[in-house]
C-alpha cells in the first residue's frame, strides 16, 4: 500500500470541522487527517509543519480568509491541492475566482461524505507518489483525462499519448444542457475519416473539443463550426487559433480564451466565434474629456453634456478588444463623478445617493454589455428626471442665447445685471458666475464689449460727434466711455476715427491708382 494521503480541515467553525471529520472513515479510505484550522494563518503554519497533500477550506474566515490562503498557499507550495467549500450560490463566480489555483469546489449545502470522497480520489490519482487504498496500481488514464489535466495546469505534457495527425484546435461550446456526444457528432458530417475528436471538460454548461486534423481540413472544419451555430442559437462556439504541438493546449486555450472572453461580453447576441473571423471593432476614437464633461455639466449644459457622454459610449462598445472591466470602470468612474456634482451643485440627490451602491454593483457584475448599460443608463435617466424636476425654472433661465440676446437689443439702456436677472426670474449670483462660465468674462466686461463694438460702427460710418455716440450706445458719462473705448481698442474715440478715415483713404487711392 502507498503512502497514505494527508488531508488538512480549514474552517472557522467547529460543528462544520467536526462534520468533515465525521463523514468518511479516513483511514480505511487510505486518507489521514493531519490538523485543523479555523482560519488561514492557522492554516499555513500547519502546512509548514505538517506538509498535508490536500487542504480542504472555507472561504469566508476571519484574520485570513479562503481567497488569501489560496493565494499564499499555492504561491508557496505549489504542488499542494486545494478543495474549496462554499456558502456562495453562484458556482461559476466561485470556480472563475479560484481558478488558477484550486483542484475542485463544493457548495456547503450539498457537501456529503460520498461527494468529499469521490473528489479526494480524484485528486489523489493526480498527486505523484500516491495511490488509493484498495488499488496496487492506478488505473491508465484516458486521453481526455489527460488533456483535461494539462488544460488546467496539472500535467505539463501528454507523454504516451499518440495522436494520428499534424494540427490540433480547440473548440469551446457554451450553453444550456450541453450533450457531449452531440457535440462531437456535428463533425461526423466532415467528408475526412482520419479527423479524431476528443471531448473532455464537460458540464450541463460547458464542454472542450479538441480537432486533431491535417492542414487541408481546417476550411472544412471552420465551416461546419459555423454552420452548426446557425442553428443553434442557443449555445456559443469558439474555436481557437490551430497549433501544431499538443503541449501547447494550456497555452493556446488560456489566451485564445482571455481574448475571445471580451467578444463575448460586447457581443452577447453572437454564437460563433472563430480567431481569424472575429468581428471589426470600431475605429479608436479621441480619448473621453473628463473635466470638458463637468465643465458643461457645472455650466448646466445638461444635454449636450450627456450627448458627448453617450457617444464616447457608444463609441467604447464597439472596442472589442479592450477588458470589459475598463469598461465597467469607466461607467462606474461617470456615476461617481455626477453624484458628486450633483452634491457641489446643490441638488438634492438623497435618493441617487442611496442608490448608488446599487448601480455600482449592477455594472460591476454585469455578465455582458447590455447589463452593464441598462443600469448605467437607468442612472442617467434618474439624472435627467432630477434635474428637469427640481431645477425647471433654473432651465429656462439658463439660456445664455435669451441672455444676449436681451443684452443686444437693450445695450443702450442703463442695464444692470440684477435687472436682467430680474427679467428672467433667476437669482443675480448664480447668473453672474454662469455668465463668467460660458463666456470667460464678467457680465460688465461683456456688456462694454457690446457698446464698443456698436460705437465703433458709429464712428466708421457716420459723422456723428463722439459726445452723442458715447449716449447713443449707453454710457452718460462720455469720459467714462472714452476710457473705455481705450482701455478695450488701445486708442482714444477720436484717433480711432481718424486712423480708420485715413487708412479708408489710402485704400480709395489706391484703388484709384490701379484703374488708371
């Protein structure tokens, strides 16, 4: 008989310990029990002094919990095999977030001796140097076991194996109540006899196919893929890039995987997916201007705020090649942001606020691209409902071109900023500072800017005198305007007309002098 497999129990709870050690007859099974920890820095000073083959864990522990004992167990010991024990619904968010480095899971509610067993000898039969208990001999392993173990790093090399033909691919299916053996009869139809196909991997979700094929069969292959996806819309097909050396399958799945994952999240509605026909991705576009987004949002430019927003969007969501987390990011990134400009601005966002959490948990665990923007633009509406709700007279004061264009048939009036605020039923501070906002000056300068202009005019196409035209354009005080018209042009009212008059005559003499 081999050397017995050492197996130690992390949990912060007793009962659940205790009910582990109870379940199986250890000894008999060929398993010895070596310790218990009731959290994972108890966990790693046993595994340094008692060098367990197996480690079977909680994930929620105090002081260091499952996802760090994972990290630093394996970063340490790397040949140890580790079985995760979870509280958590959701498998597949479990088994993605441990697997780089766990051997298998098991949902708390369905954890029972025969369940533990049946996955400690299946860990055992791949621990060098161990055999089960009631066998002299490991029983010889399929070919799909083996390609299965070097797909998920366990073994390095499929030694022994013989395949018959030069090139490999890997097609990964994922759907709904996946039947193995259908999967690979869809390849029946293939007019070559020498295609050898191996299915491994298998779940009600999820399976591998591994082609092994000559050159002059792949065209024939791809089309069949696609074919097949056609009709069914229920299950999605990706077949990765070929490659010629069977050790290379961890290598050609993990990347062609990483990178095929972010077509499927942009692309949900997709079922086939093949590395040398994927999808066109939009064109780079200029990077997202953070700070002109809240400049016009502060500006109560809400529209045209939300416009530039919603087209770099969209623009993101045909970047198919980009991590579907810097997406999430950058949504995630624009609800913080308006939420506190929503605060600096005063608006009551109480119940945006609340919510918040909420949208950014939603966008976070979003599976694809349309969950991601349901909630994001579900919280820009509840933007745009509470501006236009709590801000609708603000609205309709706000607009600059009303503004100026009362200042511009008003000019020659004694106007003041307080009576124009006045006029629009809007409050004189808020509009100053607007005012300054949109166009980088105060509300005097503009208003001087206006009567200057409209004397200068005067002064090119008129005789009247520079007295009269100080009033005509608003100002009692003619010396307060010729300061002005100074300060603004660099020259005095009357040498402006002058140097005007004088450089209209050597034009007309010019001219004159070309005509003859």
């Amino acid at each position: 008989m081999g050397e017995m497999c050492k197996v130690l129990i992390v949990d912060d709870e007793m009962l659940i310990r205790q009910g582990i050690i109870n379940y199986i007859d250890w000894e008999q099974e060929g398993f010895q029990i070596v310790g218990e920890a009731s959290n994972g820095q108890e966990a790693m000073e046993m595994i340094g002094e008692f060098s367990p083959h197996i480690v079977v864990t909680d994930i929620v522990m105090p002081i260091m919990d499952g996802i760090d004992l994972v990290r630093e167990a394996k970063k340490a010991y790397p040949h140890l095999e580790i079985i995760v024990l979870s509280s958590f619904e959701n498998f597949d968010y479990v088994r993605s977030t441990f697997q780089n480095g766990v051997a298998d899971y098991i949902l708390k509610p369905k954890l029972n001796g025969a369940e533990l067993l049946r996955i400690l000898k299946q860990i055992v039969n791949r621990i060098p140097g161990l055999q089960e208990a009631d066998s002299l001999e490991k029983p010889k392993r399929s070919t799909e076991e083996i390609l299965e173990n070097m797909l998920l790093g366990y073994d390095s090399s499929a030694d022994g194996t013989v395949f018959s033909n030069s090139r490999f691919v890997l097609v990964r299916i994922h759907g709904n109540n996946l039947d193995p053996a259908q999967l690979k009869s869809v390849f029946n139809r293939i007019p070559f006899e020498d295609i050898a196909i191996y299915s491994f991997a298998a779940s009600d979700t999820e399976s591998m196919l591994l082609l092994n094929f000559n050159p002059n069969q792949l065209e024939v292959i791809k089309g069949t893929i696609e074919s097949h996806a056609a009709k069914t819309p229920l299950a999605t097909w990706m077949m990765f890039e070929p490659f010629e050396k069977i050790d290379d399958i961890k290598q050609v799945h993990d990347e062609g995987f990483a990178k095929m994952k972010k077509y499927l999240f942009y692309l949900p509605e997709q079922n086939v997916f093949v590395y040398d026909h994927l999808p066109e991705e939009n064109e780079k576009q200029t990077n997202f201007d953070l700070n002109h987004f809240i400049e016009m949002f502060k500006d109560g430019l809400f529209n045209p705020a939300f416009a530039y927003l919603e087209n770099h969007v969209a623009d993101l969501a045909g970047r198919y090649n980009n991590d579907s987390f810097e997406f999430k990011s950058f949504l995630g990134n624009i609800v913080f942001n308006i939420i506190v400009l929503l605060d600096a601005m005063k608006y009551d966002n109480k119940e945006i606020e609340q919510k918040k959490y909420g949208y950014f948990s939603a966008i976070n665990e979003a599976e694809h691209i349309h969950e991601a923007l349901a909630q994001f633009n579900a919280f820009l509406e509840e933007v745009r409902t509470n501006i236009l709700s709590l801000n609708k007279a603000a609205d309709q004061a706000n607009n600059i071109d009303k503004i100026l264009a009362y200042i511009e048939q008003h000019y020659t009036e004694p106007l003041r900023l307080s009576e124009i605020a006045s006029h629009f039923h809007f409050n004189a501070s808020y509009l100053s500072s607007y005012f300054s906002a949109h166009h980088k000056e105060g509300f005097s300068e503009y208003l001087n800017r206006v009567r200057i202009k409209k004397s200068m005019d005067l002064l090119e196409n008129s005789l009247v005198t520079i007295s009269n035209i100080s009033g005509m354009v608003g100002y009692s005080d003619h010396s307060y305007f010729c300061k002005v018209f100074k300060r603004i042009t660099g020259t005095s009212p009357g040498s402006y007309r002058k140097e005007f008059r004088a450089r209209h005559e050597n034009e007309e003499n010019g001219l004159s002098h070309l005509t003859k």
